[in-house]
C-alpha cells in the first residue's frame, strides 16, 4: 500500500501513494563530484514539488531532478534500478516489510544508507521508529503519520442531504440511499492493485484486531492464520459493501487518478483512501471541503478502530552520486519547515512532536482516534516479506473479477506468511 500501504500505502499509500520513479537514475543531471544536482524519486505526488522548490531556496544553486508515477510502477522499478546502479539519490521508502519499495526488504541487502547518525533519528517516537529500522538502525525518514478511512466530498454529502455512518448497518443503508440518488456512496479505482487494499485494511482494523490486539504477535507465532481469522468476515463485508452498490460500477475499469475525479466532483459522495488523498482531491476541486472519517465494520461504533501508522518517508542510496546532498535533503524533509510542508499539502500529521503544526480540521477524527489508542497499524508492516501484500493485491483483482474467491486469497496469502522473510 500504497500501499501512502504502505503500500499503500500509501501511499500509500502510499501510500501511499503516488510516487516519483526517476528513469535518468543517478546519473541523469549528475555533474560528478562538487555536483549541485540531486536525483529524487518520491511516492508524494501533489506535496514533494512544494518541498522541492523549498528545498531548493532554501539552498541556492542546487538542482533537484525528478519525476512522478504510480506506486505500482514504482515498487517494480525500484529493486531493478537499485541493483543495476541506475537508482536515484534519494528514494521514497516504505515503512516495515511489506512491499517490494519497504524499508526492511531494500535495507538488507544493503541498498540503503544507514541514517542512525542524524539527529532526528533518535527523536522519532517508537511505534514509528521500529518500522523505520532493519536491525536497530535506522534506514528511513518518516515524516508523516497516515490514516486510512472514508474521505467525504461534504458539498456532495449536502446535496445528497446525507450524513456520515458510525454502524455497518448505517453504513449499508448510506450506500443504498446513496445509489437511489444516483450517486454512489464510494469511488473505488482498483485497477490499480495498491488501491484493492485500502477498503479491506479499514474494515479488518475493526473486526480483527478490536477484538484481538496481539493479533500480529499470534500470526507469528504461528496461532493464528488470514484464512482461520476475521480476515476472512472483513472480506466478506467487503464484498458486501460491493454487492449492495456502495462503488460506482466497474471499479476494476477505474484507476486511481479516475477515482479521485470522482470524489472530487461530487460523483460519488466520497473515496475510501489514505488522508493522502485529500490534498489531491482538493487539487481538483479548490472549492470543495473534504472530511476523513472511520469506516464502520460493526453496530458498535466505540468499537470502531482506524488504520493509522507511519507513512511513506525517505531513504538514501547507499551508492548515491551525490550522498551529501541526499542528506541534506532528507534532513530538511525532517526539519519542522519541510515537515509540516509535506503533512499540510498531504493533509496528514507530522511524525515528531513539537514541530508546530495546526492539524487541518479534515483530520480531527483521526487525530482523535490516535489520540485515544483506537488505531492499529498498517497490516503489512508487520508481515514477514513483500510476497504476502503481492498475493492478496492480485487476489483481491482477481476476486473482484470473479477469477477466485475469499478463502482462495487468504489461503495463499498464509502460505506466503509461513514462508517467512
């Protein structure tokens, strides 16, 4: 996620979500030693170019190079170009282990810098340091705390004289309120495969881990399985929430960029997604108000848990042309300015404490919802490798494209965990 997913992503997500994948590599722009030029690939699409060009007059005569694509692209190119020596500088990293652009599986085979030395390293709170770091060092600057959940378009909401739901029950009765209006309750652009993820980690937060938070130690001590847990009720509430029309139609025919067109315009009445997302929506609607909501997966809503956890940051090229530079980058990423630049424009929440920043009152759930411990964290962060999200991403296409079913997916993704790192 995106997996802003971690991947997911984030984006992300994550993820994101979106990301820079530089094709030029190191080399593009790079004039040898004394060069002013750094090299960049980042998942922040629609928040790195505003700390770029910080960056940049924050330091006369220095060059950033870089571009953006989508994450799945990203996680592909990325391994390839760190071991062909064509990488960038500085990269986007996820948090933990869980997907092919994570911090543990690009950390240890040596790809990333050991940033243990810099000074915020030690001030990052625990939750988000341990998923910063592959054998007590620290290889990413995470910035940024995300949250997945319901995004709503509130202008929309208005028209449609709807409000948000606290129960599934409502949250069902919302979609069919929503569809008899014609406009849906949710856009959903799964064809891209980080964005299949976001839906079922909002309901598993709720229905797996509020009754059991060890659930994660269970599974790997070998108690408890995907197909054998709650994962397999929040899939089927998934494809509830699909059979009874809370999507517009065909979301396997709908990207991720299509999807945000529809939130943002009042199309559907909201997206389910990472915070991320909201800076890009109100990129295509400055007009419009967007608010992030938990999304309900029982009756109970002081039940109800959201998906929060460190995003998406930044890792140095252990091989990077221009090492100094790359520091200083990730450095001003970490500083309050570069910080609360990136959580503001991505509508999240800075990862240090006292750097300054008013929360946009899009988040106040979710600053409630960390605030009171009703947050879990993205579940592949804590998986054992990146073949574990791979495999439910496709399944859950494939599911979606009556190509496999429920029990099918969490099956495999089991033997992908028992398989280990």
């Amino acid at each position: 996620m995106k997996t802003r997913f971690t991947t997911a992503v984030v984006a992300a997500a994550t993820a994101a979500v979106l990301l820079a994948a530089c094709s030029g590599g190191t080399k593009a722009g790079s004039d040898g030693e004394g060069s002013k030029t750094l090299t960049l690939a980042s998942i922040d699409q629609g928040s790195v170019e505003d700390v770029v060009k910080a960056f940049e007059k924050a330091n006369p005569g220095v060059k950033v190079r870089y571009t953006t694509s989508g994450a799945d692209q990203y996680q592909q190119q990325i391994r390839t170009q760190l071991s062909s020596g064509t990488a960038p500088d500085v990269m986007s990293v996820w948090p933990g282990n869980g997907n092919p652009g994570a911090t543990q599986v690009l950390a240890k085979p040596g790809y990333l810098r050991d940033l243990s030395d810099q000074a915020w390293a030690a001030k990052m709170p625990e939750a988000i340091k341990s998923v910063a770091q592959y054998e007590g060092k620290t290889y990413t600057a995470v910035f940024g705390q995300n949250g997945i959940g319901a995004v709503y378009n509130e202008q929309a909401m208005d028209k449609a004289g709807l409000t948000a739901p606290e129960t599934w029950t409502e949250l069902l009765a919302f979609c069919r309120d929503a569809k008899a209006k014609g406009t849906p309750a949710f856009a959903l652009g799964n064809q891209d495969n980080w964005v299949t993820q976001l839906v079922q980690y909002a309901l598993v937060a709720t229905t797996v881990y509020g009754p059991d938070r060890d659930f994660d130690q269970k599974m790997q001590d070998g108690q408890a399985t995907f197909a054998g847990s709650a994962w397999k009720t929040a899939l089927d509430k998934y494809l509830t929430m699909e059979k009874t029309g809370c999507f517009q139609k065909n979301p396997l025919g709908t990207n991720y960029e299509a999807s945000q067109e529809l939130a943002a315009t009042g199309k559907t009445l909201g997206i389910i997604q990472g915070n991320w997302v909201i800076a890009l929506l109100e990129g295509k609607n400055p007009q419009g108000t967007f608010t992030l909501k938990a999304l309900p997966a029982t009756d109970a809503p002081s039940e109800t848990l959201i998906p929060a956890a460190a995003g998406a940051g930044y890792g140095v090229n252990a091989k990077a042309k221009n090492e100094d530079l790359a520091l200083k980058f990730v450095n001003f990423v970490m500083s309050p300015q570069g910080m609360n630049l990136f959580v503001k424009k991505q509508g999240g929440l800075p990862s240090l404490p006292d750097t300054g920043y008013q929360a946009d009152p899009s988040l106040a759930e979710l600053s409630q919802f960390i605030t009171s411990n009703r947050t879990v964290p993205f579940m592949d962060q804590l998986w054992p490798n990146a073949k574990v999200q791979q495999t439910m991403l496709s399944g859950l296409q494939e599911i979606f494209s009556d190509q496999s079913a429920p029990d099918e997916v969490l099956k495999a993704m089991d033997a992908d965990y028992k398989a280990g790192a």
